[in-house]
C-alpha cells in the first residue's frame, strides 16, 4: 500500500527522508523556539497578571511548561538521535497544553494562543500538510471537549471540591467557550494548519523532487556503461511512476540510424533493459514530429482520449494529434502513455515512453516534473556516452602508439640480429676470431630491446598505487632501473608518509618511471637520484643525474619550456594532470636536473 502512495505527488516528501543529522537540528531548534516562547508567555503575564485572572494554577502549569521545555533541551543534547516515539510525546506534550491553559484565557489576543501557532508549525517543520491539519484536529476536539465539560458543569463542581479542601478556586474564563466564539477560534486554526501545511508540503515535495532526481544522477556512471545506465534509469523511472514498461528511442544525427531501447517491470525480478532490433518504420511510430516536449495520454472504452500536452516551456499545448497512437497500439498494449522528449547535443534526439504509468491528479504537474527529471539528467547520460567514445578512441591510440613502438623498434630491431646472426653464421668458418665480439654486440643489441620491452610493458600495465604504497612503489622503480640498467641509482624520502589522492600518486609514479626511461636512453647517466620532499606546502619530486644533459644551458620554467618547444612532452603532460609546474635546470656534459612541484592537495584535472 505504501508504494502506490509514494508515487502520488503529495506523498513525495517520504522520497527524502530526513537524515538524523538534520532531524535532531530541528528538533534543538523547537525547543529552543518552545523556550523563548515559555518566556515571552511568563513576561506577559508579569506585565499584566489580570489576562490570567490572578490563577495561581496557571502559573503552575506555566513552570510546568517551562521545566519541560528545558528538560526538552536537555534530552537533546544529551541523545546522539532523535527518536519517532520522542517526538511524538513532545508533540503531544505541545497539544496537550496550550488546550488546558485555554481553559483561563481563551481569545486570539490572549498571550498563549501564539502556542497553537507553535504546535501548527512544528509540525509542518517535521513532517507535512496532513499532519498539521491532523494536530489542528486534536487541538480542536480538545477544545470543544473543555466547552462541552464546561457546560455540563463539571468545572464549577471542580471549584466546589477545591474550595472545600481550602485550595485556590480555577477561576476559569467562560466566554470563548460559547459556541459561535469557539467556532471562530476553531476556523482560526483550521486555516492556519492548512496555511502552514500547504507550505510545508510545497517545500518538502521540492525536496523529494530534487532527491528523486539527485539519486538519478547518481546512476549514470561511465564503468556501467551506456547499457548499464540506461537500465539503472530506465529502471529507476519505472519505479517512480509504477510504469509496466518503459522505452527509449533514439536517432543519431550523423548515420540516421534509430535505437529502440525496452525494459519492463518483473514481478520479483530485477528488470533488464535490452536493445531491440529496429526497422525503418521505427522512425515514424517513435519519433514522430510533435510541437508537444510532453505529453499523457489515457485511453477511453466509451468517448475521446484523456490528452495532455506540453510544450518545451511546459505550457500546455491547445491542439494535440492522436495520430501516432495507431502506430504505438500495434507495437504495445497500454491504457495509459507518457512521453517527453530529449535532446543531447547535436548527436543525439529522441523520445522516452512511460507505459500505464500511475500519475496524480494534476497531469500537468507531473509532465513538468517528467521534463525536468530529463533535463537534468539526460546531459550526465550524454556525459557517459562522451566518455566511454573518449575511451574507445584513446584506447584505440594506445593500442596504434604501442603497435608502432613494436614496429619501428622491437620488430626492427630483431630483424637486423637476424640478419645479422645469418651474416656471423656464413663468415664463422672463414673468420672464427671476430665470432665472440660478434656475439657479443649482439647479445648487447637484444639486452637493449629487452628493456625497451619491459618499459613497453610498463607503460601498459595500469597502476594499481595510493598514498599507502606510494613510497615503496618509488623505490622498488628505482631499485628495479638499477639492476636492469647497471646505472647507480637511490630514491630518497624525506617524508615518512604521504597524503595525495591515488590519481595523483599514479601520475607521480608514471612521471618517475618516464624520468628514469630517458635517463636512460639519452644521458648516458652514471648515478641518478630521485627525491620526494615538502617545500613551502607544495610536495617536489627531483630527478637529477650525471650524465650529458638537455641540449640548452641554464634554467628554464615551464612555461619557458613550452614556448621553446624543450622538454620532454610527457613528463610535461603529466605533470600538467596534477596541476604541477616543472623546472628543468641543465649542464650540458654535466648533467640536468629535473623539478617537479605541485600544491599537498591539487585537484587532477581529469578527476581522481
């Protein structure tokens, strides 16, 4: 029962429940409201005691109410939450007693009617419209229960009792509780809670709009896919509206080609979406050419379709075609339809179809919220349709710059040690002394493709690092160009730990790695040192060697490097990533140096 109401508009505040975090705020927000409004009632009444008619029950039940009222705050700050069954007994607390002191002053200029007000929005505050109509409810029977009490004599024979136990009389005020002016008292009050209610549901149905939609958002992801996002919305309208079945239709600008896109709801299974075979004719039963951005449509047995239409500014559209529903009938059964229309870029244009969706009364209402839901949402599904594209592309790049790295080099380089293992063969038997220097040149031309592999294959392993493996990855980079290379390296830290985002320690690692590689293959280095350390808030990464260095004198910035046209390019990229700036100081013959700095928490510019 809870589901079908949920999907009624009214009831979409119960989509965005409140967190603890903000229900306890509220509530340590009431009771502080509830205390300045104890103290305004006993300031009041100090100023003017005859408003309550010198009672000392009264005042009694005042500081019964402000005791309350601070053990209220109390409780709350002493409670980490918030619970439904405290509330409620705050609340009813709140009802209860400004109904038992009406019984001395009664009116609306009396200072304690601003407490029904009180009660009214506090329960607007936390939970709705019906709600507060609910407690003005309560509050009313209360008061006609006391004007009925009061007619029947039951209070006069209270004061009798009193003042024969020699106690204070109730002095209570009988002229509001006259019928006609507790009818008014009661009017006052209905239309305030429905005021207050209104608005309340208004702000709390927003929230659930916007909680709706924030959760579709939240399931476009790239690593899904576009099938897979497509089933998680697709799938999360249904949901939401209670549709058996939801289409997508699609054309693409460039090959005209249509996508026709189907998921239906299964009883006790997760609904699939899959992508349906398509025709020709597709075009013209989904796509066809409307002025309406949304539209309902509700089938009669007897008499013309219930038809609603909306414009891309949501106004409604007088004049609408039914034309299309022939073609719609053929292909599916419903009785009731809802589509919108979406645009994504210049690429892509279609339709979504809701079938027997369960809407609200006011249609309009829903289609606006429908072509909102699309609006926000269809661009961070676009979004996934440019990134996994962008995938594919530098994927297909990757692989082309690998292919002709093992072309140009691995695959060339083996074909000239065939060539020239063939020539040492033939000329072994007339020239055997040159054989073991031969074989020597060429056992140091394989040992060098060896390595040239194994920094292809590095470059193409990804990077599984973060800031708790960072440190040991470095070195066993270092360590590992040492052993294969023969040049003397060290990495030195000066920081025991490291706290970086894995997207930056992945490309201080590849930055580190592409260093050594050109170490070397262009400097003829005999030492090398790597240094991780902190200057002034910023981490700096400096790889400095020995050997032939950069073919200019001196140092030069980044940005000097870049209108120059120096420097290596992928380090530079890199570093870029990370938000760094790169120096590069160098002596020819003598060495280079190369500066890497970057802010202790830079934001990577393709995200983390």
């Amino acid at each position: 029962m809870l589901f079908p109401l949920l999907r009624q508009r009214s009831f979409w505040r119960l989509r965005a429940p409140a967190d603890p975090g903000e229900i306890r705020r509220v509530e340590r927000w009431l009771a502080a409201a509830r205390v300045f409004l104890a103290g305004s009632a006993l300031v009041a009444i100090l100023i003017d005691p005859g408003e309550i008619r010198y009672s000392v029950w009264v005042s009694g039940l005042l500081a019964f109410y402000i005791t309350q009222s601070f053990l209220v705050i109390v409780l709350l700050r002493r409670r980490r939450e918030s619970t439904e069954s405290f509330r409620l007994l705050v609340h009813g607390a709140d009802i209860v007693w400004p109904a038992l002191i009406s019984i001395f002053v009664v009116g609306v200029g009396n200072p304690f009617f601003l407490f029904f007000v009180f009660v009214l929005a506090a329960a607007a505050y936390r939970w709705g419209m019906w709600e507060t109509v609910g407690t003005a409810g309560v509050a009313l029977v209360l008061l006609w229960a006391e004007s009925l009490i009061f007619h029947l004599g039951f209070l006069a024979w209270l004061d009798g009792v009193l003042l024969a136990h020699h106690l204070a009389a109730l002095k209570v005020n009988p002229v509001d509780f006259v019928p006609k002016a507790l009818f008014m008292r009661s009017v006052y009050l209905l239309v305030l809670s429905l005021l207050l209610g209104y608005l309340a549901e208004q702000q709390k149905q927003l929230r659930g709009e916007k909680a709706v939609i924030a959760r579709a958002l939240g399931l476009a992801r790239v690593e899904a896919g576009m099938t897979g996002t497509m089933q998680e919305i697709l799938g999360d309208l249904l949901s939401t509206y209670g549709a058996k079945q939801a289409l997508i239709a699609s054309l693409e600008a460039n090959s005209q080609l249509v996508f026709l896109g189907d998921i239906r709801a299964l009883s006790g299974a997760p609904a699939v979406f899959q992508w349906q075979e398509t025709s020709p004719s597709d075009q013209l039963t989904y796509l066809y050419a409307s002025p309406d951005e949304a539209m309902y449509v509700e089938r009669a047995k007897h008499g013309p379709a219930r038809l609603v239409g909306l414009d891309a500014d949501g106004a409604r559209v007088k004049e609408v075609s039914l034309a299309f529903l022939d073609g719609l009938g053929k292909r599916h059964q419903f009785k009731s339809l809802a589509t919108v229309s979406f645009l994504f870029g210049r690429e892509w244009s279609g339709r979504i179809f809701l079938l027997d969706p369960t809407f609200g009364r006011d249609i309009e209402e829903e289609l606006r919220f429908l072509q909102e839901y699309v609006r926000r949402v269809g661009p961070a599904v676009y979004n996934v349709y440019l990134l996994r594209r962008l995938r594919r592309r530098a994927g297909a790049l990757e692989r082309a710059r690998f292919a002709r790295e093992l072309h140009d080099g691995a695959v060339q380089s083996l074909i000239s040690v065939e060539m020239q293992v063939d020539v040492l063969r033939r000329q072994s038997s007339s020239d055997p002394a040159r054989t073991p220097q031969e074989l020597g040149r060429i056992q140091g031309l394989l040992r060098e493709e060896v390595l040239k592999l194994r920094e292809l294959m590095q470059q193409m392993k990804s990077l599984d690092v973060d800031a708790k493996r960072l440190l040991r990855l470095l070195a066993d980079t270092v360590e590992r160009f040492q052993r294969e290379t023969g040049i003397s390296a060290r990495f030195v830290s000066e920081v025991e730990e490291v706290d970086m985002p894995q997207g930056v320690c992945r490309e201080l690692a590849r930055i580190v790695q592409e260093g050594l590689v050109n170490v070397r293959k262009h400097s003829g280095a005999r030492k090398v040192l790597v240094r991780l350390g902190v200057i002034a808030s910023h981490w700096q990464v400096v790889i400095e060697d020995d050997g032939s260095g950069f073919p200019f004198s001196g140092r030069l910035t980044q940005a000097e490097l870049d209108s120059m046209g120096k420097g290596p390019v992928v380090i530079k990229e890199r570093v870029h990533l990370i938000a760094g700036e790169l120096t590069i100081e160098s002596n020819p013959g003598r060495g280079s140096r190369l500066e890497i700095s970057f802010p202790q928490k830079p934001e990577i510019v393709y995200g983390k």
